[in-house]
C-alpha cells in the first residue's frame, strides 16, 4: 500500500500510473492526472481520469490563483473527500502502515498545546516517531510515557519520546513549536511578544543546527509575530516557517456558524486571514456551504456577530478558564497542518506565511490561503476577493509591520 503524489502522476511518462492493490491516490494527485490526461490503472483496470475542475483560463472557470478549490467528483473506489475536509483526521486507510509511515516530527512545549499536538501526530500513525521536548526536567518523558499507554487504544505504532533539549530530539522533519508563556486574563497576545521572542528564537536557532531541512510551524503567540521571528533565527528558506493561526481561527468560525444553523462545521468553507487577533477577517465573498453562500443561510447581523466571536474566541476562552489559554482546537489545528504536508493532500488552508507580491503584500508573515506540501508552502492561493477585503487584508499585514519594529526595537536593547 502507498500514496501516489502528485509526483507519481507526473512522472508518468507513458501516459499511465500503474497502481497495487491498496495504493492511495490523493485527490490533488487525480486532479493532476485530470489536467494531464494520465491514466489510472488499477489491477490492469484502466481507469479513465476525472474531469478537471474548471480552469481560470477557460470560459466559466474560477478566478486566477483559486488554486482548483472545486474539487471533481472522484471515481467509485476512491478516498472520500475527507482528506479534503478542513479539519478532518487522517482516515485509517492512510494511516501509516507499510511504506506511509516514516520520518520525526518534533513537537517542542509539551504544555497543553504540545500535548494535544503530539496526540493528534502519534493517533494518526503516519510517522515512525514523535518527540516531545520541554526544558522542564521529566515533563516531557512523562507526557511522552503517558501517551505512549494510549498506543493499543489509540490503534497507532509511532513511537512517542520525550527530550529536555532539541539537540536530543535527532534530525526531524517537521518541527512544531509550542513553547513560550500562555495568555492570562486580560492580557492580549501582543503583551507577549517580548518574552516569547527570547524562547521562539533560541527554539529556532536550535532547530536550525539538528534538523537544517526541516519544516517549522510556529503556534507562540502573538502567532505573526513570532513567525516573523522564528523565520529570521532559523534562516530558513520562507517556504519552510509557517504559523498555524488561519486554520484554527477557519475552524472557530466553522464551528461557531454551525450553532447558527448553517449546517455542520466540517461542511462549512471559509478562510480566516490577515492577522491573529483584532485584524483577522473572514473574506465572507468565499464562505460557503455546499453550492450556497453563507449569507443566503444566515441573516447577515448573525454572520457579523459569528466573525465577532471568532476574532475573540481565544480570548473569551482565557475569560473561562482563567488561568491558561485554549488548547484543544490549538493542537488539533498544527497537527493538521503537519499530516496536510506529510500526506500531500493538496488540501487549501490558511496559514501565516510570507507573501512575495500576491494580494499586494511582501515583506511580513500574514494569514493567507496556501497549498501544502511535503516541503512546506508550495503555493499561495490569489482568491478572488471584493476591494474591501483585499483593503482589510492589507491594512492587517500593515499593522503587523508596525508591531514588528516594536520587536526589533525591544530586541536591540
């Protein structure tokens, strides 16, 4: 049993993918063999490829830069569109048996975000080992150990260990990056800037010296900011440090007009750009549910209301917790965002990523719509959005510049 890439398809010399019986082909992967006209060949069973989704430069096709956001229907005896799912966990038929599963992640905090992250990884079995690290002494090894116990129930073969250094972690591919001091009540994200640019930056700098290829994805908040910062301290190329807001802020809003009635969260579409925090907005010209927009279901003051409670959601939960911060949706959403680039869905979801003229934007991490893969960003996705939100878009990017020279004024101090 393998998953068949979109590599596979375009390797295809001959015009035909030869699968074994098992084999996974992604829905990005026959979206690719749609375009080119490769066939699939189960068994000897040539199956003819889907019909392509419309293309922006044919008549009635989306905009430029959607980034084949309509998906074909797939063939009887495909995955379902679950790996296409926002939220979605990996399906059992992919989790990682045989040649599927290989390669560490690394997961670097092991509070409660780190846990959950580390959980959602090792539940999914698509990796020979998860590591935990946390400079508390046995923290790290005891949440490691105490997972590992759930590994019969759980149905899953990674290996999970825990570390005190990243040094101790070995060479991973995927770093997450967790670590740093949670909000309290009243306090706002951008209050920790300072403190937990000093964690996030040694954090990479590390990451950098044991694991030079690795993928990083930063949950520290203020999430843009420390981004920003882990990518300058690690040196990486801009395609590997991404930050994991926009997927779950996407999800916030899901889930929050799911209790309007729209329908349920996993069949709800939308992005939630711009910055985490009092500049994040929801394009509501892209949010969907099925072939209806959501306005036509929701009465326009009760979408207001829900993108309102999504831009606050993180901080109404600190109001209910009082001590700590939300987690759960948190380490749900960076392990997503790994297992989308370990199993090359193809899936579009946001993310804080640096732009390189798309929307009008360079030279700061902002939450835009993104394609993953294996190697990190493989494509910033140009959504056709209104005047207006490409206006709100940018002035979130604009205020993220500014709280970035606060960061590096307090830095050279």
């Amino acid at each position: 049993m393998a998953l068949r890439s979109v590599r596979d398809v375009e390797a295809a010399s001959d015009g035909v993918l030869h699968l074994a019986p098992g084999d996974v082909v992604t829905p990005l992967a026959r979206e690719r063999a749609a375009d080119l006209g490769v066939r699939l060949v189960h068994g000897g069973a040539v199956s003819a490829p889907p019909p392509a989704a419309p293309r922006a430069d044919h008549p009635g096709g989306p905009a430029k830069g959607s980034g084949g956001l309509q998906t074909p229907p797939a063939p009887v005896g495909t995955p379902s569109n679950a790996l296409l799912r926002r939220g979605a966990p990996v399906p059992v038929g992919l989790r990682g048996s045989g040649s599927l599963r290989g390669g560490r992640a690394l997961v670097v905090g092991a509070g409660h975000v780190g846990q959950i992250t580390a959980l959602r990884l090792a539940e999914a079995d698509s990796f020979d080992e998860i590591v935990l690290a946390d400079v508390a002494p046995g923290l790290a090894a005891g949440i490691a150990l105490d997972l590992t116990h759930t590994s019969a129930l759980g149905h899953f073969a990674t290996t999970v260990r825990g570390v005190e250094a990243v040094a101790d972690a070995g060479t991973c591919d995927y770093v997450v990056i967790t670590a740093g001091k949670p909000r309290q009540p009243g306090m706002s994200r951008s209050d920790l800037i300072s403190t937990n640019a000093e964690i996030v930056g040694a954090v990479a700098r590390d990451v950098a010296r044991t694991s030079p290829q690795a993928v990083i994805v930063v949950v520290t908040n203020p999430l843009d900011e420390m981004t920003h910062h882990a990518w300058v301290t690690s040196g990486f190329p801009a395609e590997r440090v991404m930050g994991m807001a926009g997927v779950l802020d996407t999800a916030r809003f899901q889930a929050l007009a799911a209790l309007e009635g729209a329908g349920r969260a996993d069949r709800i579409k939308g992005f939630a750009l711009g910055s985490h925090g009092d500049e994040m907005s929801i394009p509501l010209s892209q949010s969907t549910v099925g072939n209806q927009a959501l306005s036509d279901l929701v009465p326009a003051e009760r979408v207001a209301a829900v993108v309102d409670r999504t831009r606050s959601s993180g901080a109404e939960v600190v109001g209910l917790l009082k001590s700590g911060s939300a987690f759960l949706a948190p380490g749900t959403s960076a392990a997503h965002m790994v297992l989308a680039m370990k199993h090359e869905t193809g899936q579009v979801l946001s993310a804080s990523v640096r732009p390189n003229g798309e929307y009008g934007l360079e030279g700061v991490h902002v939450g835009l719509p993104v394609r993953l893969g294996p190697g990190g960003v493989d494509q910033i996705i140009e959504l056709p959005l209104s005047t207006t939100e490409v206006t709100e878009l940018q002035a979130a990017a604009a205020r993220i510049r500014d709280r970035l020279g606060d960061l590096e004024s307090s830095s050279a101090r």
